[in-house]
C-alpha cells in the first residue's frame, strides 16, 4: 500500500463522535480515521475539533492498516508495537 493511500475500514459509518470526547475507545478512533479517509471531513478538521495532532492520527491510521480495528486498544498498544521486546527481568535472590 502506498504510504499516502488512505484506508478506510468502516464504510457507512457516518455519526462523527461529540467535540468534547474524552474517552477514546477504539470504535470512535476509527470512526474518525473512515470519516477523513472518506472525505466526511478533512484531517485539519479533525485535529481541530477532537484536538489530536497530525502525528496520533497518523498512529490510529497505521493501527487500523496493520492491525485492524482492534489495533486502537490502548490495553493491546504495547503487543502491537515495533519496538523490540523488553529484556526478561533477572530474579533477585
């Protein structure tokens, strides 16, 4: 996929989340990322009216592209990261 193509992962989702959402389940981060990539509103429109920086929705965008929807879970942010594995804690004796 071209790093510039959009995904859109939820077609006929149109009810945009309120402004002032403060709990950002992984089903409303999607319906934003669909709503931008669809054209129901721009990226510049939505970093302003949910206050996210172009970098976190550019972070939702790749979650959904590699992992799904399930990818937006904060609880399953540290299995789906790249980063290498921690190193295994040595026992204290």
């Amino acid at each position: 996929m071209d790093r510039n193509e959009t995904h859109c992962v939820l077609p006929g989702e149109n009810s945009l989340p309120s402004p002032d959402t403060k709990r950002w389940v992984a089903r409303r981060k999607a319906v934003i990322v669909n709503a931008v990539c669809s054209g129901a509103i721009s990226l510049d429109e939505a970093c302003r009216r949910y206050q996210l920086s172009v970098e976190e929705f550019h972070a939702w965008q790749r979650a959904i592209e590699s992992h799904g929807v399930a990818g937006l879970r904060v609880t399953r942010l540290q299995i789906y990261r790249d980063a290498p594995p921690a190193r295994p804690i040595k026992p204290r004796y």
